[in-house]
C-alpha cells in the first residue's frame, strides 16, 4: 500500500506561537528516564509508608519496565501515514485502545518483565508470576481486553498489574516510536476538536492524574498524564477532566479533608494554609460529581502521576466519602468489585486490604 496522505504539519501560526516559548499542547514520554525515575520515585515513597511492601514491589516492577522498554524490537507494525492523517482529520486517537490491533510483541515484554521480577518476588507474588510465564496468548490477550476495555468481570486482578505494566510499555514504545519516524514531517498526533474530551489523543485513555509543570517561559501549565502510553496533554487549570466544566471546580487536600470542625481558629486556618500548598491535591466538580488529582511539581520537583497517585490513596478515600467518583484510571490499582462488571474507576478499595 502507498501512503500517499500527508501527515497534518503546523501551521505558521502553530510555529509562530511555538518559537514565542508558548505552551507545547503534547510533552512525550522518555524512553531513558520514564520508568526509572518512576521506580525511584516509588521507592522513596515505600519508606515509612502503610503501603510500603505493595510500593516498593511497583519500584521493582517499574524497573523492569525500563528494562523492557529499552528493549522493545523496532520492528512492530505502527500506523502509517494514511492512518495518522485520517486519525487526525477525524479527531480520534491513532492507537486507540479499541481497535488497535496488539502485536504479541506486548507478550514477550510481559514474559520479559516477570522473568526478571521473579528472583527478588515474595512467594505469593512468584505464584503470579508463574502463572503469567506459563499462560497462552489467547488468555492474556482476553484478559488485556477486559483491561483496557475497563470490564472488570472476568479480569484476573492478581495479575492485572502485570498485564498493564507490559501494555504500557507496548503502547509507550508505539507513541515514540511514532514521533521517532516523523521526526522533520510535521506533528504526527493530532489535537482533538473537543479539546475539553477527557481521554488521550494519541491512545483514547483516560488520564491518571494531571500535572503542572513549568519550562521555559510557560509557568505553572497544567498536563493530564495518559495512564497507558504516558503522553501529557494540556489542559487549562480549573476545568473539570471528566466534563470540561470549570463553573464548580474545588480543591482538595489531606490538609482539607482532615479538617475536623473542632479545631481551635488558628489551627483550622493554618490546615488551610497548608492545603493550598498541598503538593498533590484533588481537583472536584460538583457539577458532574468527578476528581481527578493535580500533581504540583513547583511544590515537589519529584512527583511523579502513577508514583505519586498510588501512594496518595488515603486522598482517594476521604474524597469518595464526600461521594465523589474517580476519574483517573491508574491501571495499577484499579478501583471496583471483580464481578460486579462497573467500570474500575469506581470506588477506591481499603488500603489496608491492599
Ligand atoms: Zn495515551
Ligand atoms: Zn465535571
């Protein structure tokens, strides 16, 4: 087939706005440090935490997924030229999860990452593993279905995690992989029409948190970080992830949500002061009943959107009991009953069952 479609380019005004130090709409995964500063980041949370045993795993599991991604073959199929153009046309995200068709090659970094994870695993843990090195392509490919799909019935969700970590370098490696070969050909990734649409642009899924970040000339910008393929979009601040409305936008912080009406003045009003400076906080609507976390790397350099969302859980507890739904989706940790069939991005499960 000839691809005889070009892919969209910038418009002089797009490059006018660029050179002028305006906000980037995409910032892009590195391939060399994405998952290893990950891994560092999770293990300086493990310290001292409640869920130390569970983070300290993820360090080792995002470890292994630089190694995987370092190692990802160059040669799986990508969408070529046509299908980036059309995508673009249309608005619609060229990997989406829907219909993208995986190449097994997702297979092999997961029998990659529980291979080198199964030496240090605790016993439980090495039983999982197994299970995974041992299982046929069909079922991984069903239950990597139900995962992205966001079917909880059915999903296995003692391997959940490792099926995830695996797709999320596959789809990770597609997204530079991508850049990569159009690099010198204009913006391969289009931006949506819908720009207040809650899911990624390159790869369709909903956004494990979001984050502000502050380069060059551009202060303060707030990211919504994929929790698949790791691209960051932009998104103005004080507008609702889930439905785009900015009219009943309130923040969140364990500093707030501990506030206990008994507190003498002073100390009620120093809380305050200490949730707005909160380095990770919720972002509610009241108008669609969603939050998504806002992680403030001005007020910690170190943050990181899985790292970080994973360790703040007890966040995700105190806002759902104002009834607040999720809309992150970390795949990680997902949120929900196993054979209830609801979407994971329900209601947060005890961290003390965990
Ligand atoms: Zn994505
Ligand atoms: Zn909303």
């Amino acid at each position: 087939m000839t691809a005889t479609a070009t892919v969209r380019v910038m418009t002089p005004e797009e490059i006018a706005s660029r050179a002028a130090g305006e906000t980037p709409y995409f910032r892009w995964p590195q391939r060399q440090t994405l998952f290893a500063e990950r891994a560092m980041r999770l293990r300086q949370l493990a310290r001292g935490h409640a869920m130390g045993d569970f983070l300290a795993f993820m360090a080792d599991l995002a470890l292994a997924q630089h190694q995987a991604l370092q190692d990802f073959p160059t040669t799986v199929p990508l969408p070529d030229a046509a299908a980036l153009d059309r995508a673009s046309q249309r608005g619609e995200p060229p990997l989406s999860t829907l219909d993208w068709p995986r190449d097994p090659a997702w297979q092999a970094a997961l029998r990659q990452i529980c291979s080198g994870l199964r030496p240090t695993a605790p016993a439980p843990v090495q039983a999982v593993l197994d299970g995974l090195l041992a299982a046929g392509g069909d079922h991984l490919e069903h239950q990597a279905d139900r995962l992205l799909t966001g079917l909880m019935r059915g999903l296995d969700l003692a391997s959940a995690p490792l099926i995830a970590a695996a797709l999320q370098v596959y789809w990770t490696h597609l997204v530079l992989e991508v850049q990569r070969q159009h690099i010198g050909g204009g913006q391969p990734f289009g931006r949506p029409d819908d720009d207040a649409s809650g899911v990624c642009p390159c790869c369709g899924s909903r956004p494990v948190a979001s984050i502000t970040r502050s380069e060059g000339e551009s202060l303060g910008q707030r990211y919504l970080h994929c929790g698949l393929c790791n691209t960051e979009w932009h998104r103005v601040r004080i507008q609702c992830a889930h439905c785009g409305s900015g009219k009943s936008i309130a923040f969140q912080s364990l500093d707030t949500a501990e506030l206990a009406a008994d507190l003498d003045e002073d100390e009620a009003a120093a809380r305050s002061a200490r949730a707005a400076q909160a380095a990770i906080q919720a972002e509610t609507c009241d108008d669609c009943g969603h939050y998504l976390k806002i992680m403030h790397t001005d007020r910690d350099p170190s943050v990181d959107p899985v790292a970080d969302d994973l360790a703040s859980i007890t966040l995700d507890l105190l806002v759902a009991e104002t009834g607040l739904q999720r809309h992150g989706l970390n795949l990680m940790l997902l949120f929900g009953e196993p054979d209830d069939g609801t979407d994971p991005g329900g209601t947060p499960p005890d961290p003390g069952g965990a």
